[in-house]
C-alpha cells in the first residue's frame, strides 16, 4: 500500500498543511468541523504519522532499551514481563538484548542503544563484566540509566536490589536452625557482587552460631548451572560424607544436587538439607521440594522501570533527579528439602 | 552532554559536511589521511549519527517487532532468545510486546508496531484471537510478516510450524504401544489451531489402533496450567478408574497430573502413563521424569526470523517475494513417565 502523507490529505480536502497537522493535534485554533473531516479522511486513507519524522521533532524515541544476561531463565524472564507490560502501559516500546554473560557484547549493545537514541537504559550486568567504561558513557551521552539485580557500585545511577548478603545469611540460618552442623555452599562465580554477597552472608551466619567455616566447604560454580549442582553434591557425597546442609547459589543448582541425591538414595532432609535460591516455579514440582529464598523479579522489573520513568521525566523537564536505590525484601520459603 | 553534529566537525577539521558524512561513510573518494583525521575526532567527541535522521533516508528502521502471548514460558523464552541473537548479528534490533492472550491487546500493538515503522513483524497468536483484521492490515502496509507456532491458517504470509495433528498423533502412539488400553487426553482451549491439531491426532490414533474413542475422557483447560493438570488428574482418577493413560496438551499440564498421582501414591507408569508435549527442562528433574514431544523452539525462532529477513531484503530490492511454510520436526522423548 502507497503511504499516504499530510500534503495528499490537505489537497483532498483543500486546506493547507498545517491546518492538517493542526487538526491532527487537536490544536484549538482549527474549527471542530474541519477536525472532523480531516479525522475521517485520516481513518478512510489508513494515514500513519510517520514516527521517525515525529521523534526528530520531539527529540523522544518512546523506545527504552533493556539488556539482561539470559531470556531463558525464570527469573529474567519474570522481570521482562513486569517491564515490557508496565512499559507498554505509560507509552513505550522496549528493545530487549541478551548479554550471554559477555562484557565485550555488552558494550556494542550499549553503544547499538545510544545510536538507537532510546530514552533510557534497563541493564542487568553480565558475570564477566570487570571494566565499567560502557555504562559511564550511558551516562556521558545524558540518558537514564537503572541498574537492577546485578549491579556495579561503582557507578553512580539509580538501582534496584535485593539484600544478598542478609538473604544468603537467612537462607544458612534456616539450614541451621534446621540441625544442619556442617554446611556447604555451592557458590555462583567469582566476580558478581551478588555471588559474593550471598557467600558473605553464608560467613557470617556460621560465624555468629560458633560454627567453623572451612574453606574446602565452598563449591564455586562457573555457568551456575544443574550440572554444576549435580556433580558438586557428588564431590561432596564422597569428599565430605558428614556435610548434612547445602545451601546453593540458585535453584537451579540446588535442583541438580537433589536429583544426585535422590539418584544415590540419600534422604532428602534427614541425611541432608539443601536450599536453593530466586524461587524458581520448578521448585514446587521436583521431590522433595526445594526449599529457598523469594527473589520477587516481577516487582524488580516494574521499580526499575517506575525509577527509570521518572528520571527521563524529570530530564524532559529539566528538573534535577537524585539518584535512588531500592532495596526489596526477600524472606525464606520452607518447603520439604529442609526439615523443621 | 551536548549532541556533536557533522557540521561542528566539519568546521574544527576546516572541510566540508559532504566530505565529513563520506569519510564516515568509507567513500573511496576521500583520502585516506581526511577519513584518519575524521575518525579520530568522532572518537574524541564521542560522536553518534543520529539514528532518526538515517531513518528518514535510508527508510528503514533496523528494527523488527515480536508479539507473543507469554514470555515466562519456557517455549515462548526459547523461541526469543533464538530470535534476538540471530537477529543482532544481522544488525537488527527486537522490539517485544506480549499479547496476553489477548485480541484486543494484540490489535493495540499491531498499530504501535505499524506507527514505529519496524521493518517487519514476527508474531505467535493469542489463544482467543478469532478476528484476523489486525493482520491483513499488517500485509495491506506492505509490512513483512511471519506467524509461527500459533498461526491461522487464513491469513496469506509465510509460516513456521510443527505438524500438531501428527505430533498429537505420535504421543498417543506411544501410549497404546507402552500398553494403554484406555486414554485420557487433557487438552488445550478450543479455539487455536494447536490444539485442535493435536486432538485430532489423539483422535486419529484411537481409530487407527481400533481403541473406541469416548468424548467423557476429554478435557479441556482454559490457562494450560499446572492446576488444571492436577485437577483434571483428580477428576480421572475419580471418576474413570480404569484410564491407564493420559496425553497433555503440555508438559506443565502433565507435570500437575504427575503431582496428583504422586500425592496420592498412584503408580506412574505402572498403574496410569503420562505423556506431555514441548519438552521443558523442569520434565527432566521431576519424578518419574516426563515422557513428551520435543517442539524445537529455538529452531522455529531462528527459521522465522530468516523467512522475515528474506521478505524484508526482497522488498528492499523491490523482488518478487514466495511466501513460505516450514514444517520443523518433532519427535517422542520416551522418559520415566511411560513404560516401554
């Protein structure tokens, strides 16, 4: 179909151009009888406003760029359905990339997203991202940036967050005040904040119930993956036969240690406990069903886009903007892999 | 940060805007030392083209637009992440919308996507889709389009598929020759062609193995949920005491079966076998392990994003473009949750 332009309705109906584009934007100064005809001849011509040419001059692209590590992963996928859906609602559209844990894809997605000129940054930090020269240049090019779930503290923008290390210290008292005297934690790798956050808080509840911490006990996974889960539980099966609690980095993991166990018939809690991690709806159908900590995902995606919203806000009209970082809670869900 | 723009490069290297917008663009008409000179002070003022303006000229938006009905699905997650990957590296970038099995929804985003000007449109119907308006109006603005999985048969653009009525077919297969004599089947909602299929294939089957079919053993749910599983296992197992086989229109229905009859200590396979369909990895970890049909959804992303690149590359060149159907394999994943 040929696209119909504002020039062929003006000399449809006769009148100029900007009386068109007037009618079209409701402007006040055009008689309700020439919005009318204008309206209908629009809605017969099937005429699109041509949104490149609308976006260079509002200078808004109504587009919000989302980059997270992995779609195929429940809870990513909670936090983009929270964001597309929200996002949808106040009038934007949202690009959605996928780091595959890869800082050097990373950055060409930023810079994709700058040239794109979207209104404003969603980004979930990739396990492998170390330098931050990407993410300081979001900022430098002036578009909002909300970090969530992974972040850097190093870099100063509004965030949303958990509290791993007070959630990986709940999730290692649950196991203790579940009996368990020697836990092992099956960690996420070495660089992401949150992976060191939660074998921080794991520290410290030993520490505080008098409980040794024995480094040989920390399992350091690099996919943070259902294999990983399976063949640590299996090293520690035969490397450490009094270990009675696992606490893993994430469901997933936890998963794969439970399906060892239940492969070598040991009882799942009575011989050991395990806790997994971001409650995964998997969680509930496996046997035993995995206890773990809630990390609410879609509450995630809709506070990072809500803060995200209000700073291209507050630029559009040149007010200042503090930057705010959100805290949500988590708490402990027993099911039956931890006993108590 | 300040936007740089040709001309200010232009007047600090002291040439034209002409030889500024060639030697960005690699024009062999200018040296090589002017090109040098131009590429570092970009770098230095951390220049970008203005992607609004390149899209007035070059009529492309680089952008493609996808609507599903549900992104926290491990098939729907699976076929975008297939998606968004290959669709970088062809330099394009994914707008996402999710329907929510809505019509209405679905109409919405057709015109967003239509104003924004993507360059094409791959989309999965909504379960209660029934008119089809939304979707001639995509083919009328000579905007590419490709439907896959949940597609309608009426509309004329290319298509990527699996053979529901066969693969529903195999499924039930698999359970008369593991021994069922009488089979359950729990399926999807009336109205998408899906699930039509795939009852006709378990219809099929029961004719060709001489097993009478009985319209009483049919189930129907609504949302295709892990609840109604359970519920209608509960139901069976009620009131039709000797079904010794059930087909589920998806795995995350059959795993609610398996719930039921593990909660209420019937044997799986021995006493009633299950079946599922579209393999996802929770069907693995659970007990017994899940039987089902492999729906290859990363293959079916990857094949409709090359179909819709195609008919956008042909319409660019102003080609004759053949629409195209692919049907992509299944097969049956014999598990735990089937003898044989």
């Amino acid at each position: 179909m040929k696209e119909v332009t504002l020039k062929e309705i003006a000399i449809e109906l006769g009148i100029s151009i900007t009386t068109v584009s007037k009618a079209l934007n409701n402007y006040s100064d055009v008689s309700p009888k020439t919005k009318a005809a204008v309206l209908k001849l629009v809605e017969q011509l099937n005429y699109k406003p041509n949104s490149f040419a609308v976006n260079l001059r509002t200078k808004e692209s109504k587009t919000i760029g989302l980059i997270i590590p992995e779609i195929v992963h429940h809870f990513f996928s909670n936090i983009v359905n929270a964001i597309i859906e929200k996002a949808e609602k106040k009038g934007y559209l949202v690009i959605i990339l996928q780091s595959n844990e890869s800082e050097k894809l990373e950055k060409k997605q930023i810079d994709l997203l700058i040239s794109k000129r979207v209104d404003g940054i969603l980004m979930s930090l990739s396990n492998n991202t170390k330098n931050l020269d990407h993410l300081r240049k979001v900022i430098d090019h002036n578009i909002p940036l909300v970090l969530f779930d992974k972040i850097s503290k190093l870099i100063d923008c509004s965030k949303v967050i958990i509290n791993d290390r007070s959630a990986g210290y709940d999730a290692t008292e649950h196991l203790i005040k579940s009996g368990c005297k020697k836990i092992a934690h099956i960690r996420g790798p070495l660089n992401p904040q949150n992976s060191i956050d939660r074998f921080l808080g794991y520290k410290k509840a030993l520490t505080d119930y008098n409980l040794p911490f024995n480094n040989s006990l920390i399992f350091t996974c690099e996919k943070v993956s259902f294999e990983e889960g399976y063949n640590f539980a299996k090293k520690i099966y035969t490397e450490h036969k009094d270990v009675d609690g696992i606490f893993a980095i994430t469901d997933l993991v936890g998963i794969g240690a439970v399906a060892y166990f239940n492969e070598v018939g040991i009882k799942i809690p009575q011989q050991i406990a395990i806790i997994g991690f971001s409650n995964w709806f998997m969680s509930t159908v496996i046997s035993p069903s995995l206890s773990t900590i809630d990390q609410p995902g879609f509450e995630m995606g809709k506070n990072a886009l809500k803060l995200l919203l209000k700073e291209i806000k507050a630029q559009k009209k040149e007010r200042e903007f503090k930057y705010k970082t959100i805290v949500l809670p988590t708490h402990v869900i027993k099911r039956n892999s931890t006993s108590n």
